[in-house]
C-alpha cells in the first residue's frame, strides 16, 4: 500500500467510518514498533469498538455522579486496608483532578 500509487485508503473517509481515535488506536495496533504490516479495516473495527467501550464507561460515571459528589474526599490514598497498587492509583488520580 503506497499513497504515491494511490492504493491507500483516503485517512478522512476512514475518520468518517470510524472516528479519529478508532483509527489512530486502530493503526497502533497494527504496526508494532519497526515493522510494516498490511491495513486491515478488521483493526479499525476493533478500534472503534474500544473506544465506544471507553465512552460508554465515562458516560455511565457522569451520568452516576452526584452533583455535589466531593472527589477530594473520596480518594484517599493513605488507606492502609487498599494494596499498594490501588493506593498508587488512587493517589495519581487525586493528583489529577485538580488539572482539569
């Protein structure tokens, strides 16, 4: 496949099909760091079907948060019951709260 022989797919008919992210995430998964590998729709599907799982899980959060849910008082990260793990991440996501 070679844009200069226009045997590619047009990249903006593929956005259209999938969306953005489907197709970049979907191009990640098909060429490992180093190797060229043929396309294949087949991994833009999976791409997108990704994505709608991660939309689908943030939509099912914001629409389960209560408006005045307080996120600073419920992420603490020196809970001595969680493994050290889970306080990690609790810790790295009480850290990026105050950023968005």
């Amino acid at each position: 496949m070679s844009k200069s022989l226009g045997n590619s797919p047009d990249p903006f008919d593929l956005f259209d099909e999938f969306g953005t992210d489907a197709v970049r995430f979907g191009i990640m998964l098909m060429a490992p760091q180093g190797l060229d590998v043929l396309f294949s729709k087949d991994r833009l599907e999976i791409g997108r079907n990704f994505m709608n799982k991660l939309w689908n899980a943030c939509r099912f959060i914001q629409l389960n948060l209560d408006e005045g849910w307080n996120l600073d008082a419920q992420l603490d990260h020196e809970n001595t019951d969680l493994e050290l793990p889970e306080r990690w991440f609790i810790s790295r996501l009480s850290n990026m709260f105050p950023r968005l």
